[in-house]
C-alpha cells in the first residue's frame, strides 16, 4: 500500500486551497478506516475458518469468538464515532466554500 499523496500549495495557500486540503484529509483518513474495516473483516474470517487453508482443529472456541467479538463491536463504535466527526468537518468545509463567493 503507497503512502497517500495530499495536494501541493504551489499557487500558495489561499482559502480554496485550504478547502481542498481538508476535504483530502477526510478522503485520506477514510481510506484508511477502510482498511481497517476490511482487516476487521478478515480477521472474523479467519476465527470463523472460512480463509482457504483452514483447518477444523485450528477453529476458535466459543471464549476466542465472544473476545473477537467484542474487539469488532467496540472498533466499529469508534468508527462511528469518527464517522461522525468527519461528516462535521466536511460539512463545515463545504460551507466555507460557499462562503467566500457569497461575499
């Protein structure tokens, strides 16, 4: 996985490109909520055993699933939480857009 690429400020920063700025670190911190989301997902996978190569002795116990569980269920009430978050950024960022060219 590269490393993401934010947008340069070679014209300089001026409020639109500020804007841009935020707007691709929303992106950016989504795209990786993504893959922590899909890593989540694999992980439920493989104590479910249905990875290819899973092996009936190598199953979790109901102990390792309820653990499992629980890790899932609090990391996705964070997401939430962060979710909430940057939809307020966006949003805020979006209205100062609009601002400057109702000035």
């Amino acid at each position: 996985m590269s490393k993401p690429q934010s947008p340069s400020n070679a014209g300089g920063l001026t409020r639109e490109n500020a804007i841009n700025q935020i707007l691709t670190s929303i992106a950016m911190e989504e795209a990786g909520m993504s893959h922590i989301l899909n890593a989540e997902g694999e992980k439920i996978k493989y104590v479910l055993g249905e990875l290819d190569g899973a092996k009936p002795e190598e199953l979790a116990t109901i102990d390792q699933l309820l653990k499992v569980n629980q890790s899932v269920q609090n990391l996705l009430e964070t997401v939430t939480q962060q979710q909430i978050l940057l939809k307020q950024k966006m949003e805020r960022a979006l209205a100062a857009s609009t601002l400057e060219s109702n000035l």
